[in-house]
C-alpha cells in the first residue's frame, strides 16, 4: 500500500526533528570549552532546549493532523460535487448510448463497492455528517445567545432601564449633527 501524505510528511518531519535525533547529550556538550563542560547549567540547556524543540515539533504534528482533516474535507466536499454534478447533468444522449450498447468508456460506470471499499466511505460519510451537525449546533447556540441578548435589551426598553444612561444625550446629539450636516449641504 502506497504511504499516506500524512505518513511521509510524518516521516520526513517529525522522525529526525527530536533534538536527540540532531545532537545528543555528549556531542551538545562537547560544543562548550573543556572548563564548562562539567556545568550542570549545559544539562539544563540542554533540556530546555529539548523542551522547545519538542513544542516546535508538537505544533508541526498538530498542523499535520489539520492538514489531514482539511484534505479529507476536501476530497468529501470534490465527491459531493461531483455527485451533485452528475445527478444534475444526465444528459439524455448518454442514457439512450447506455440503453443500446450498455456501459462503454464513454459512459461513466457506476463504482462498485466491496464490504473493504465500502466502509471507509461509511466512515468519511459519518465524519462528514458529524462535522455538519457540529457546525449547526455551533451556528444555533451563537442565533440562541443572540436572541436571548436581543429580547434582554428590548426589555430593558420596554421598562425604561438603559444600560447607558447617557444614550438618550449621545442619540439627541448625533441627530443635532446629522441635521447640521443637512443644513450645511443644502439638504434642508
């Protein structure tokens, strides 16, 4: 089976990218001047610096799984299309040609599907479903809060209560100025 993107980018970034793998403990060591070398401040550098290396490798890990899930997305998003395409586009020449002569290399054959082939498509239909359902659960709980925030501040209009006391100053004002603006362009 042939390796995977996420695989070779795996492979190629993360593998050799730990600061052991570029430069161990010794060699680190040996870079310092011989008085130094015995300084336990050159194992916590060390360490530091393995700690930041790991970080920067954590993130580019974290980056390769986004990746993955962008392309996934993707090519879920290209076989909807392409499958909203076709079921807009029957062209009835092509049904009469498949009528006649059966399926040819003009006509595109339908995919056939082994229990093998068929579940990671099952799989990425279930990622595609659930993605779509947290997205709109996302977008009714931002409506929701925005309602509730709309209806508390229409109440407080309705008894009076206004969280600005200075509201009715600031609209009084931009009005003044709104009709100056008028005044002074001939509007009026």
């Amino acid at each position: 089976m042939a390796p995977t993107e996420a695989t070779i980018l795996r492979n190629y970034l993360l593998l050799p990218s730990r600061l052991p793998s570029i430069v161990s403990l010794q060699e680190f060591t040996s870079l310092f001047p011989k008085s130094q070398q015995s300084s336990p401040q050159i194992r916590a550098l060390y360490r530091d610096l393995q700690q930041q290396r790991n970080a920067v490798v954590d993130a580019v890990s974290a980056s390769i799984d986004a990746e993955v899930k962008q392309g996934k997305a993707l090519r879920r998003t290209i076989i909807r299309t392409k499958k909203e395409g076709e079921i807009e586009e029957q062209d009835d020449e092509i049904e009469i040609e498949r009528t006649l002569f059966g399926s040819t290399s003009t006509t595109i054959a339908p995919k056939q599907h082994s229990l093998q082939s068929i579940i990671p498509d099952l799989d990425s239909a279930v990622l595609d479903v659930e993605s779509n359902l947290q997205k709109l659960e996302e977008e009714e709980s931002a409506l929701l809060e925005s309602i509730k925030q709309t209806a508390g501040n229409m109440s407080d209009l309705r008894y009076g209560r206004l969280s600005n006391p200075n509201l009715t100053n600031e609209v009084i004002d931009g009005l003044n100025g709104i009709q100056d603006t008028c005044k002074q362009k001939g509007m009026v």
